[in-house]
C-alpha cells in the first residue's frame, strides 16, 4: 500500500468515525428494572433522555424507588457500552482493519 492509499484510508476511517459518532448521539437506549417498572432512556454520548416510572412503582418505598432508578440508569449504561462496542466492532471490519482494534474518540 503506498502512502497515498494509506492517506485515502484514513480519511474514509475518519469520515466514517464521524457519521458513527453522529448516529450514536441519535440513538436511544432504554434500560429497565424491577421488570419494566422503571425505564432509563439514555442517548449515545449517555446523556439522559427520559425517566419512565410504571404507576405501580410509584406506591414503593422512596428507597426501593431510587434504588430502581439506578438500576435502571446502569442498565442503559450498559447497553450504551455494548452498543459502543457492536458499532465500532463493525466499522472495524467494514474497513478491513484487525479485530479488537481500539478507534479512539467515539464520544468527542
């Protein structure tokens, strides 16, 4: 590969990378406990979009009730990670590079 190719390369990685980051930001993710009662809606760059509490959770103890909004907030955390991971993972192989290579600057 001569060094035009390579620079050829990199942009197309870079241009890709950009339209990733974008489509990251659009995408919801819901996480959930006590079985649906309560939902986290994060976006890509995990920044919360909605809160939903069922009626029936309402009438838990305020204690129990926060401790499944955080549940709920670290299972979006985690489906936002995964979907970090599932999309980068593809664009790596989209582009011919090596498996497990690291892409920086996902969330800029």
């Amino acid at each position: 590969m001569n060094l035009g190719d390579m620079f050829k390369q990199a942009r197309e990685v870079q241009s890709r990378l950009g339209d990733l980051q974008e489509s990251l930001k659009r995408t919801p993710v819901t996480g959930e406990s006590g079985a649906g009662l309560v939902k986290v809606t994060l976006n890509g760059r995990f920044e919360a979009l909605r809160v939903e509490i069922d009626p029936l959770a309402a009438t838990e103890e305020r204690a129990v009730l926060e401790d499944l909004v955080a549940a709920a907030f670290n299972d979006a955390v985690r489906r936002v990670e995964a979907m970090h991971k599932e999309k980068m993972s593809d664009l790596a192989q989209g582009l011919g590079l090596p498996p497990g290579l690291n892409l920086p600057g996902i969330l800029q």
